[in-house]
C-alpha cells in the first residue's frame, strides 16, 4: 500500500529534488522515497510560498530522510546540541528573514538555483507522528515544509515569528492535498519549545 497522498495538480516551477534514503531506514515501508512525489509536493509548496528567491531556470534542494543516529551528529556538530531533532536545514543562501530582496544570490546562470539541504529524522518522525495520532507521511512533509522555510530564509527567533511560519506551513499543505480538515491547523507543532 503507497503511503503517499495523491499529487496535486502540476505547478509552473521547474524543480528539481534529489531525495536520499539513508540504509539505516530503507526497509521501511511506509515513507513516501521516490523522487516524483517530492519534486511535484514541493514545486507546489514553493509556488504558493511567499517571498521566494527569483530564479529564472527553477530551483533545486536535497532531502535526505535518515535515523536518529545521523541527525544527532548534525545536530551536535552543526547547532552544539548532541541529541537528535526532527529536521534541519542548511541553505545555501544568506539571509535573515524571508525577503527576497535581502538574499545574496549566485550571479545569473543557467543552472537552477540551490536551496539547500533538509534532513528529516524518520524515527524522530515517526515518534511523533504517533503523539500526535496521524500518518508518518503527513509528519514528514510537515517537516519538509518546516524544512524548506528555514531554506527560504524563515526562523522562529520569537512565538510570533514561529505563527507565521505555521500559518505559511498550513497554506502550503493545503495547496498539496495534504490537509485534513479534522487536523489541528498546526499539527500539535504550536510551542515555541517543539523547534528548539
């Protein structure tokens, strides 16, 4: 059985998303691996996303869904805090806020734009997925999205600024058929303390 949620219809942006499944997670059978999915839920979200990068060729980024294991050498080695995290993401452009205007972006080329990376815990998801009492796969492209913000520039320095950022997260689900209307808008992710 796919554990995917049907793709939305196609957007106009060219994306590109090299998807890593790590070994350490490969024999799970409920995480949505392939590439197509990824690439189609993704080009969905950055077409409603405010305040993206111009790009005249199209954007690219990697996700890699790994273990706790992984993420917590990341974590420790990139953020000083040695225990794992759901995601993290590390964008390959500068900026502090999400405003466009702001990025310092690689001179024009015709290569599409690099985003960054995104690395999501699938145990850490799955863990939370169950607190939460909803599908793995609906947790990891929440935490994709989360994922992709931060690339986009997004952080959550204050309670305001993380509304913001779930508000942003809920439209870009909802644009790819992966709202559930007797969901919580945010999924039981409204602390503060859940993205520390």
């Amino acid at each position: 059985m796919d554990a995917s949620p049907p793709m939305a219809e196609p957007p106009t942006l060219s994306v590109e998303v090299c998807v890593q499944v790590t070994d350490a997670i490969a024999a799970l059978a409920d995480i949505p691996r392939d590439s197509e999915h990824w690439t189609q839920w993704i080009a969905t979200w950055l077409a409603v996303a405010p305040k993206i990068p111009p790009s005249g060729t199209g954007y690219e980024l990697a996700l890699r869904l790994c273990d706790d294991a992984e993420i917590q050498y990341l974590n420790a080695n990139y953020r000083d805090r040695d225990r794992p995290t759901d995601v993290l993401a590390f964008a390959s452009l500068e900026t502090d806020m999400p405003d466009p205007t702001a990025l310092e972006l690689p001179e024009a080329s015709a290569e599409p734009l690099y985003l960054g990376d995104i690395i999501i815990s699938v145990e850490t998801a799955r863990r939370q997925a169950a607190e939460r009492h909803h599908a793995l796969s609906l947790e990891l492209v929440w935490l994709a999205t989360h994922g992709l913000l931060h690339l986009l520039g997004w952080d959550h320095p204050s309670a305001d600024a993380l509304a913001a950022m779930l508000a942003c997260q809920e439209i870009m689900l909802r644009n790819s058929n992966h709202w559930q209307k007797e969901r919580a808008l945010t999924l039981g992710h409204s602390e503060l303390a859940d993205y520390t």
